[in-house]
C-alpha cells in the first residue's frame, strides 16, 4: 500500500501561483511514476502532468509553460508549481502513484480555485 498526502491548495486570483505538494509514504516502488491529475466540476478526472523517478517529464498541452513538475525521491514527494493560473485551471488536484509492480494510488485530493 501506499499513502498519498497532497497540500498547497487553495483560492488565488488569476495571474497567481501555487505550488502543491504530495507526499508519499508506505511500500514506494522502485519505479514509481507520479503525477499530477485534475477534474473540474462535471468533467473527467485530466492528466496535468507526469514525471518518471529519472525525472522525465510530460505536461498537458493546456498547462506547458506554465505548471512545472518535479520531484525529491529522497523524501517520497512530488511537487506542481503552477504560475499564470487561469480561472480555467479551477479543480480538484489529485497526485497519483504508479507503477509496472503493482496498481495505481490516489490522494484524497487539494480544491484549487482560480478567481477572475
């Protein structure tokens, strides 16, 4: 099993920035695959963006150039600073945990609310 933790939500004028956290705890696999997913109100649950354990990234069309994706292995986290928020990127923030050993995990997920 594998626990996820996000933070960093919240309300923020657009033009704004946030940075969200997720923190990873329990049985980490080796070649974990972490990422970032949203869902609006009445839509699907979207991938943002990715980023392997080599740190090989990979961002929706909609967030390059703004959003930015890392992680610390050494402390299990992964991180999303997003610059330049739009009202549009308004969601539930949800970190995933995957990988070719097991099934995928999920955070509780982080509102984020982008107003105009």
């Amino acid at each position: 099993q594998v626990q996820l933790v996000e933070s960093g939500g919240g309300l923020v004028q657009a033009g704004g920035s946030l940075r969200l956290s997720c923190a990873a705890s329990g049985s980490i696999r080796s070649d974990n695959y972490m990422a970032w997913y949203r869902q609006a109100p009445g839509k699907q649950r979207v991938l943002v963006a990715g980023i392997t354990r080599e740190g090989i990234t990979d961002y929706a069309a909609s967030v390059k150039g703004r959003f930015t994706i890392s992680r610390d292995n050494a402390k299990n986290t992964v991180y999303l600073q997003m610059n330049s928020l739009k009202t549009e990127d308004t969601a539930v923030y949800y970190c995933m945990d995957g990988s070719s050993y097991g099934p995928a995990y999920w955070g509780q997920g982080t509102q984020v609310t982008v107003s105009s």
